[in-house]
C-alpha cells in the first residue's frame, strides 16, 4: 500500500512538472512571424476600409507580444517537447461581416511558410486572384485543406498535388478554369475531394481512379466532357459520387454496380445516354440516385424500388418511360421522387401512397388523368408538382389543412370550380401556382393570411369578381399573376411592400391609378396591360425607382408623358402603346439610364426559387407582332413602345441616346419635324418603326450605322429623298416599309432618284462604304441615255439605221 502511494505521488509530481513544462513552451518565432505577416497583408490590402478591425474578427486580435498558440483561430499540437502550429480554422472571417472587403489570394503567401500545418481552413472569405504557387508544397503535413467559396480564378496549381498526405480537399464555388491534372491522382490517402462550382474543362483525368482510399468525390457544376472513365470502378471505398451538372455524355458503366459502398449516386444534368444500369440492383447502401435531366432512354426498372435504404429518386427530364400498369410494392421508403417527363398515363400512381415518409412529389410533364386523388390531398407532401398534365375537377378542401405543403404547383392541367375557401389555412405554403387552368368564381380573401406565400400565380383562369385579397404591408408575398382573368373594379393595390413583379393585365379593372402603388418601393416589374384605366399617367409613378419593367398597353389613359420619367433609372421595358396620350415627348426621355447602359449583373425573380418555374410570358409588340417574350431572359430586352397615341411635335434629339434600346416604336402618332440624326446611336437596335406619322426630310444616312435593325418602317409619312445606302440598309429592302412617301427614291423601292436627288452625306471624316454604293446606283441612270445616243449614232454610221422616211406599211390590227 506504501508502494502504491509513492507511485501515485510521483506520477502527480510528474503531470504536474509536464504541465508546468509545456505551458512555459510557446509557438516557434518563424510561425509567429509568419501569422503576423499574414495579418499585416490583411490591414495593406484593406487599409482604407474604416471597419477593419471588426471585419477581421480573431484575427483583428493576434498580438506580437503574445504567445501565438494562444490566439483565436490558431491551434497547436501538445507535444511535452515543442509547440507548432497544427490547424487554421479562418472560416469567413472576413466575409461574413465585410464582403464588401476584396483581399488578394496573395496574403496567403505567409501561411505556406508553417510546414507544421496539419489544417488549413480559409474557405467563405471572397479571396481572389490566382492560388499562390510559392511555398504550396511545403504544406506536406497538411491533412484537411478547405478553400472552398472563394474567387479563385486560373488553373490549379500542380504542386497541390504533391501533398501526399492529404485526405480532405475541397476547391469548391470559386472560378478555376482549364483542364484538370492528372496529377491529382497521386493524393493515395485522399477521401475527401470537392472541385464543385468552377469552370474545370475537358475530360475527367483517368488517375482520379488511384484515389483508393476516397469516400467522397464532387466535381459538381464544371464543364467535364465525354465519359465517365472506368478507372472509377477502382474507388471501391466510395461513398458519395456527385458529377452533377457537366457535360458527361456516353453511357453509365455497367459496371457501376461494383461500388459496393456507394450512398449517395448523382449524375443530374449531364448528357448521357443508354438506360438504367441493371448493376445498380446491387448497391444495397443506395440513399440517393440523382439521374435526371439526361437523356437516357428505356423502360425506368421496377427493381429500383426494391433497393431498401433508398430515399431520394430522381429520373425525370429524360427519355424515360414508366410502365403505370404494373402493380407494385416498393420495399423502400422514398422522402423524394421526381418522375417528371416520363410518359406517365392514367391516374396518379397508387403506389406512392405507400411512401408515408415523402415529402417531395414531382409527376409534372406526364399525360397523368383523372382527378386530385384525395389520399394525395391527405399525405402531408411538403412539394407536389403536377404541371402539364390533363388533370380535371376541383380541388380538395383537405389539401389545404396540410401544415407542411410547402410548395403546390398545378399549372396547365384542366382543373375547374372554385377555389376552396380555407386556403388561407394552408399557413406554410410558399409557392401556388394554378395557371392555364378552368378556375372560375373569386379569389378566396382567405389566401392573403397565408403569411409565408411568396409566389403566387393565378393567371390564365376565368376567375371574376370586383374584390380582391387585401395583403399586408409585412407580407412576404414577393410575386403575384393574376392576369388574363375576368377581374372587374378598381385596380387593387393592397400589396406587401417588398412586392417585386405585379402582373394584373387582361382583365377588367377600370378607374385611375391609384397612389398607393408609389408604397410598393421594391417593385420591378408592374404589368397592367389590356384594362380600363383611365386618368393621366401620375407622377407617382416617377417614383419608383426600382421599377425595370412598366406596361401600360391598351388601355385609356391619356394627357402628357410626364417630364420626370427619366427619373425611372433602372426602366428597361416601357410600353404605353395604345392609349390617348398627348402632347410632345419629353426632351429629357434620352436620360433613362437603363436603356442607356446594360447592367453588368441582373437578378431574376426565378433565382429566388430551386427548382424550374417558368413565369408568365411578357406580352410586347415585337417586329410587327404580339409576342411572348420568356420572363426567364428579359433581362436581354430594352423596349420603348410609345405607339397609337396622339402625340405631337418633334421627337427630341436626346432619345438617339438610348443605346442599348432593342425596339422603339412611335408609329400611329401626329410626330413632326426630321428624323434626328442622333438615331444612328442606337447601337443595339433590332426593330424601329416611325410609320403612319407626319416626318418630313430626309431619311438620315446615320441609320446606316445600325448593324443589328431587322426591321425598319417609315410607311406614311412625308420623307423625301434618297433612302440610305450601305450595310445593313442594303438588305431593309421591303418596299412597303417606305410606301407612302411620295419623295422617297433608291434602289430599296427599285424607283431611280434623279440627278438632283442626293442623299444627305456624312461628314468626310466618315465616309464609308454607302458612298461608293451610292455613286454607281445613280451613275447606272446618268450612263444610261449618254450610252443609248452612241449606240444610235454608231450604228447611223454602219449603216444600220438610215434618216430616208420609208413607205407606210398598212397593218391590220385584230380587236
């Protein structure tokens, strides 16, 4: 017992020295410096940003006089004999208080000086430039490297894959580019690689396949083509594959299925062909298959619902055909089944009533028939989509007492009635949308205490009624469609405020704008096209700057454009056409500045949503037509339509300075005065009609500058003179583009202009090709009778022709 307690005093003496010991140890100076250096290039970098110290976070905090072991973010190894520093967890310290704060990926530089590294973490912190080559290849400790959501750009630098120890990588949501190394493939004791989110290119390297000891290998969203390498097949300790989002094509290997330990199997969004590998049978582990949006082909395999640990099954967006006669029992139990696009016939599978575990239901794109099956309308799904099919009737109130239905998609099927009244029940649905069907009757009030609804569309229905769900200012209602209906009364304007797209067209709604709109502050996109408003174009109006997008077409307004419409600094779509619109348009509308300068980035109202929602078209008169123009690209669009109205005067020279316009249109009005040679600026301009107006003067020869018109009208007006010539002007060669301008000569109407009709010519500086064309179209007429008079007297003189007067030679003429 005496023993055992001189043993136990001795060990405490022992722990106690050891401590006393290590704690009197601090990192090496060289690591000390280094980290220092770091920090230092961080405060160079950004040193004009008066928020620094709080945006660096812990690193704001590392001081000299300290032991840097002892630092936030800063691990060390617990050696008896020495300190290193072994791990960096610099996870967003600068991003998530300061993105705005941009750092050269050259402060990483120091870093790569402490050899001692076993983790480095610098992912999510808008890092940008080229990853640093110098000193990379002395991390050979390093174990876990994340970088991930970062702005690196350039190639990855092949002394990343001397690291040999290295088992975690991730490179993910930067912007690398080129084709990938075959050199990754000597990282033996890798498990973890993640290239997600770059511009990586070419094929995937075969060497890849050395990487035995990985678990998870991402190469999401690049621009990886041709196949998928067989040399795959050897990462038979691979859990998680996710090639998702390339340019894969060829077949799956057939072999797939002898990655016995594969979960998590997504291949989305590629190109490959074939069918379903029967191999896949044997992965028993399988939780996820992600094959859709392919094209692969063939009868979808029953067998797959055989696969007990599977949970996730998305086929659709293929080739795919799915057998709906056969009966079935799946031994799985799906959370999410996409089988969208697969020739689904008949009602909706029985089947899936058994899946009590699902919470995501995708059957769109199918020829599925019958009604809304109530077990559906029971099952407490969180996402049904069942657009485009040929469904019917109404639809069940118990769908709407589901808590969880998230999101209920139902668009362009033949569903008919009235809308359940308890709607408003449904308290977390985010996303409706019942477009293109036969619902008739009003729109419950009771949908606008669905506090969480952000999308709402209605369109393309016969709803009627003169009253309208009041929404709360503090709604998170973000778009609403409710346009081609039969809607009546005053337009409503009880909206939340951070409303964005408000679309009320083709419907009934008559009475003036009503101020209330002007409260809509974050309102981009307002569509009221084809109603009865009436009244002047408001003032209020000129306030929401936020607006990009306004039409106002068809219907009965009238007085001035209001002067402060230049004010509308990100409008890039304006159509008051057909209206009563007066007087002259204003000097000032060539300030607009979103027609003037394309934005260098654009958020679409679908990039709020994961999954594929296509919007109500935008009607607009475009080249002569009613178009619908796809509300997922309007960002390309800059329109001007000031059409059949009554205005007057002169068109001022400012709007030639809307450079980035892609139509105007100002026909069918009482416009004077010339054409302004400022019209040449529009650079950008695909369709311009000035017809059925009173210009007079000359066709200006700056139109020849305008390489991307197509169409070109100036049909009734008072123009006189040569049409340009040259370049695209040559090929707008319809003759009833210029008709009924009694003045108008040149070759585009095949009507000579005479010797003393010269076109308007551009100053020396700037003749060009036209000239020249110009100069021999007219030198035709003028060498004509000069060459018809030598031919005469040429042939007087060869006795050809002679001046004796013959004898009258009588003819008998047939009536």
């Amino acid at each position: 017992m005496a023993k055992l307690g001189i043993r136990l005093a001795s060990f405490i003496i022992l722990f106690s020295f050891s401590l006393s010991f290590n704690t009197s140890l601090c990192c090496p100076n060289e690591q000390k410096l280094a980290l220092l250096q770091f920090k230092s290039s961080l405060f160079d970098e950004s040193s004009s940003n008066s928020s620094l110290d709080v945006a660096l976070g812990g690193v704001a905090s590392w001081d000299s006089s300290s032991d840097c072991c002892q630092w936030d973010l800063v691990t060390c190894n617990t050696r008896l004999t020495s300190r290193n520093v072994i791990a960096l967890d610099l996870y967003s310290f600068i991003s998530s208080l300061a993105p705005e704060i941009a750092v050269s990926s050259a402060v990483l530089e120091p870093l790569f000086q402490i050899r001692s590294l076993m983790k480095l973490d610098i992912s999510s912190n808008f890092l940008q430039g080229k990853l640093p080559i110098s000193g990379i290849a002395n991390l050979n400790k390093l174990v876990h490297l994340d970088m991930r959501d970062n702005r690196f750009n350039g190639s990855i630098p092949s002394q990343l894959f001397s690291l040999r120890k290295l088992q975690y990588l991730d490179l993910s949501s930067n912007s690398f580019d080129g084709v990938l190394s075959g050199e990754v493939g000597t990282l033996r004791d890798l498990r973890v690689l993640n290239l997600d989110e770059n511009f990586l290119t070419g094929e995937i390297p075969t060497d890849m396949g050395n990487l035995t000891q990985l678990r998870r290998l991402s190469l999401r969203q690049n621009t990886f083509s041709s196949g998928i390498s067989k040399s795959f097949l050897q990462l038979t300790e691979l859990e998680v594959l996710d090639f998702r989002n390339n340019s894969l094509s060829m077949e799956i290997p057939t072999d797939i299925g002898s990655l016995s330990n594969i979960s998590t199997l997504a291949l989305s969004m590629n190109q490959l062909t074939g069918g379903i590998p029967p191999s896949i049978k044997r992965l028993s582990k399988l939780v996820t298959l992600q094959l859709d949006n392919n094209r692969l082909s063939g009868e979808i395999p029953t067998w797959l619902l055989d696969i007990k640990a599977l949970k996730i099954l998305n086929l659709g967006g293929n080739n795919l055909t799915w057998n709906n006669s056969l009966p079935l029992a799946p031994k799985c139990m799906l959370s999410q089944l996409s089988l969208r696009s697969c020739r689904l016939a008949g009602p909706i599978p029985f089947w899936i009533s058994t899946q009590k575990n699902l919470d995501f239901l995708d059957l769109s794109e199918n020829e599925l028939e019958g009604t809304f099956p109530p077990w559906l309308a029971e099952s407490n799904l969180g996402t049904i989509l069942l657009s485009d099919n040929k469904l019917m009737g109404p639809l069940p109130p118990p769908l709407f007492q589901s808590l969880n239905l998230s999101v209920l998609a139902l668009s362009r099927n033949n569903f008919s009635g009235e809308l359940p009244k308890n709607m408003g029940d449904t308290t977390s649905i985010m996303i409706l949308m019942l477009a293109n069907n036969n619902f008739s009757g009003p729109i419950p009030n009771s949908i606008s205490k669905i506090y969480r609804l952000l999308l709402l569309d209605l369109s393309k229905n016969q709803f009627s009624g003169s009253t309208f769900p009041s929404f709360s200012p503090e709604a998170l209602l973000a778009y609403i469609d409710v346009s081609s209906n039969r809607l009546s009364g005053h337009l409503p304007v009880n909206f939340a405020s951070g409303t964005r797209i408000l679309a009320l067209g083709e419907n009934e709604f008559s009475g003036p704008l009503h101020p209330n709109l002007s409260h809509l502050s974050q309102l981009e996109h307002l569509d009221l096209h084809n109603n009865y408003i009436t009244g002047k174009l408001p003032e209020f109006l000129t306030q929401m700057s936020s607006l990009e997008v306004l039409n106002l077409r068809n219907n009965s307004l009238e007085g001035q454009i209001p002067n402060a419409l230049s004010k509308l600094s990100s409008l890039r779509i304006l159509d008051l056409s057909i209206n009563k619109l007066n007087g002259r348009i204003p000097a000032n509308i060539g300030n607009i500045e979103g027609m003037i300068k394309s934005p260098s980035t654009f958020t679409s109202i679908s990039d709020m949503f994961t999954f594929y929602i296509e919007f109500s078209d935008l009607i607009l008169n475009w080249k002569k037509s009613l178009q619908g123009l796809s509300s997922r690209n309007l960002e390309i669009y800059y329109f001007l339509d000031l059409s059949q109205n009554q205005l007057s005067g002169e068109v001022p020279t400012s709007m030639g300075g809307l450079t980035s316009l892609k139509l105007l249109n100002i026909s069918h009005n009482k416009l004077s005065g010339s054409i302004p040679l400022s019209f040449g600026g529009f650079e950008s301009l695909e369709s311009l009609d000035m017809s059925h107006n009173n210009f007079s003067g000359k066709i200006p020869w700056t139109l020849v500058n305008l390489q991307q018109l197509g169409t070109l009208d100036v049909s009734n007006n008072k123009l006189v003179g040569q049409i340009p010539m040259g370049s695209q002007m040559d090929r707008l060669n319809d003759p009833n583009s210029y008709a009924n301008n009694s003045g108008l000569c040149g070759m585009q109407i095949q009507r000579p202009c005479p010797m003393t009709a010269s076109p308007e010519s551009p100053p020396r500086s700037e003749v060009t090709k036209s000239e020249d064309t110009w100069f021999s179209w007219n030198g035709a007429w003028v060498g004509f009778p000069i060459g018809f008079v030598s031919v005469l007297v040429s042939a007087y003189f060869l006795g050809y022709l002679t001046l004796t007067p013959r004898r009258r030679q009588h003819r008998s003429i047939r009536k």
